[in-house]
C-alpha cells in the first residue's frame, strides 16, 4: 500500500530507515559526522536540477513529470539521512521542527513589509 | 503542545510551513530553485558542528547536550526547507521515501557482506 | 605590496597557506577530509549572498562593493581550503585545471549550437 | 607543455576559462549565482570521495593514484567555477586571498595553545 504524507509519521520514517541501516549492519557506517556530510551531498544533487536554469525556467522544470520525480527521489535521499542522523543522535524532529518554527515566527512578525525590508 | 515523531505527520509537517509562508507573503520568494539552494546552506550548517572533528570526537560531541540542541536545529532548518520545496513541487514526500527505500533494498541485497565489498 | 592575479602564481598561494598552518601546528587538522567538508562549508557561503535573489538582482547586487568585497572573500577561503587539501596530497593544481580544461574542450566542441541543445 | 603550479599563475587560469566559455558563447550562463551554485555542487563531488571512509581510511586514500586523480580533477572543476565568479564580479583573487590570509593571521594568533583551547 502506497504510503502519503497525510497518513505517515516522521516515526514511520525514522524506524524505516533504522530498519533498513541494521539488516545490512550499515549502523557502523551511520556516524553523525558521515550522516551530516551525506545530507550537504544529496543536497547538492537537487541544486544539479536547476544549476543553469533561470529561477522562471527551473519554475518550469519543476512542472514537468520527469524532472518532479528526479527531484523527489533526491529529497527522499536527503530525508533518509536526516532522519537517520536524528535516529544516531536521539533527536526528535517533529519537536525540533515545531520549536524552530515557534522561534522563527517570532523572529519574522507577520505583520510586517519583507518586502519592503528586503528589496531594495 | 509538544509535538512528537510518533503522532507527527509529513502532512502537518507541510502544512505548518506552508502557513507560516503565506502569512508573511513569503510564497513568491520559495521558488524551487531557491530552495533547492536553502536546503544546501542549510546542511553545510549541519556539517560545520564536525568540521574539524574526528568521528570519534564527533560522535563524543553528538552527546553533549547543547551541541545536540545545535544540530536538531538545523536539521529543522533543513527539513522545513524539503517541505517547502514538496509543496511547491506537488511532492508527496512519504511516497517518495518509501520508493526510494525499495529502491535500496533491491540495490543493496541485505545477505551481501559489505563490510568485506567495501572495505579494503 | 599587494598580490594581484597577474602576477601571482598558484605555487605561491599553496605555500603562503601551509606556512600559515605550520605556525599554528594546524597540519594535524588539515586532513583531505577535513579540508573536503571545509571546501563545502565555505561554498555555501557564497551562496548565502545569493539565496533569496534572483539571477537579475544577483547579477546588480554583486555590482556594490560591500558585496564584492564579501564574496571575493569567500571565495579567499574555498580557494584556501583548495590550496591546503592540493598541499596534503600531492597535487599539482595548475596541471589538474588544464588538464582538465582540455577534457572539457572536447567534450562540449566549441562550434555546437549549444543554446539549441540545452534551451528548450 | 604541462603547466605546474610553480609556474602558473593566477591571471593564467582566469583567461584559460574564460576563453573556454567564450569560445562556446556561455557567457550568458555564467552569471554569479549559477556560478555560486556549480562551486557548490563541484564540492560536494570532492567530498563523496571520503563520505563513508573515517579519517584514517580517506588518508590512506588520498596516497591511492585513482583516487588523488580523481580528487584532482574535481578541485579543478571547483577552481574553474571560482575562476569565472571572479572573472565574472571582477575580483582579483590573489588580493584577496592574501589579505584574508593577513586576516586570519590577526585573529588566530600563531603563539597560542590552540590545541589546548579546541580540545577538550
């Protein structure tokens, strides 16, 4: 059965991933450091999408079946390894996510012109 | 509320960073693009906490309760910029890990001895 | 008296950093990993001044002078961690980059119609 | 003739790409940002060489002739992308280096215990 967003926690993930790490005996592999340095890299590879598109182009890309799937399987690289870095270190990213967001929203007040601020 | 990786979804996840965009008219800014490159900064943040480290040191470091705070952090950071990108981009996210995890599995046989195929 | 491109070679760049680490006893840290990740690190500064812009307003912004003078040093710092991680492995950089170029020469033949190939 | 680093210099390697992407009118993709990006993505591609080796074994590595030929050719892709943003923002890279050098100089004293103060 097809997993979605609406139905799956950031749980489900975490113990997917751990899952998969210790059937290969892959934990040993699976140190903060290496973890940290493979999220920069699949990272990089999203950015190799858009890497000579204009900002309308890559909006364009982004449109069409082909390269929507590329850059989905590249986030799901990059969560893996999140979600297994918070699996090694004991971090609870829903928590963490919430609590950013908290701090970031009072950081940024709503009411105020970003774009104003921000565009000179 | 605290929230927690055991009740969170992927969905509420998408969600909360969707509103907290729109609330600041911040939407025409989260062009794929931009936030393919986000998600970049973002995870070399994640990697500065090791830069000079060894594993051993790091995975010492990775204890340390302030330096965990730390790294949960931006592993917020990261994570709310991959949501954004799958909102933007009509990405099912859970979908997509779980793709790619069978993917993994059929790639990487879980009887095979990497240890001996890789290390040398 | 200032250094300028013209008359600067890359041998001296690599030599005026691994004195720098000598006198500081840093050589123990300037391990190819290290300096790898530090190559990304410092990468994704640059980006940092162009993250929320689009190519139009980056291409203005980096017409200021506060701007140029922050990015050229970025990009002072990739350029450092290069020279360190060339120093600790042997490698001639002047002969690489050439060597390099050449396969690049090659590979995209000047007289095809890019534009056409890669623009759709 | 083979260039080497003690010869070469700086204002050298700039003309060399530059010619390479006027040649095959690519000017109009290398814009600062695109640039930013593609220094970025090159090194990420240096660190997948020593993503899952600890310290010891990225050493080791390093003696190896494939890998410090492959090493050396995506610091060269690196070096070309810095090239072109400094073609491109018109930033003479060996003033700035030196005088970041200077910089660091400053403020990491060569007399102190730095050993002593980072660890712990």
């Amino acid at each position: 059965m097809k997993k979605c967003d609406a139905e799956t926690t950031v749980g489900e993930m975490k113990e997917a991933v751990l899952a998969f790490a210790k059937a290969r005996d892959w934990e040993k592999y699976h140190r903060p450091k290496h973890l940290a340095m493979s999220i920069a890299i699949e990272a990089a590879e999203i950015m190799e999408h858009f890497q000579w598109l204009s900002e309308a182009q890559a909006d364009e890309a982004m449109q069409r079946d082909e390269v929507k799937a590329e850059v989905a399987e590249e986030l799901a690289d990059v969560l893996m390894y999140c979600m297994e870095l918070a699996n090694v270190a004991g971090i609870d990213l829903a928590e963490a996510y919430f609590a950013k967001l908290a701090k970031n929203e009072k950081r940024f007040p709503a009411d105020e012109d970003w774009k104003a601020k921000w565009e000179r």
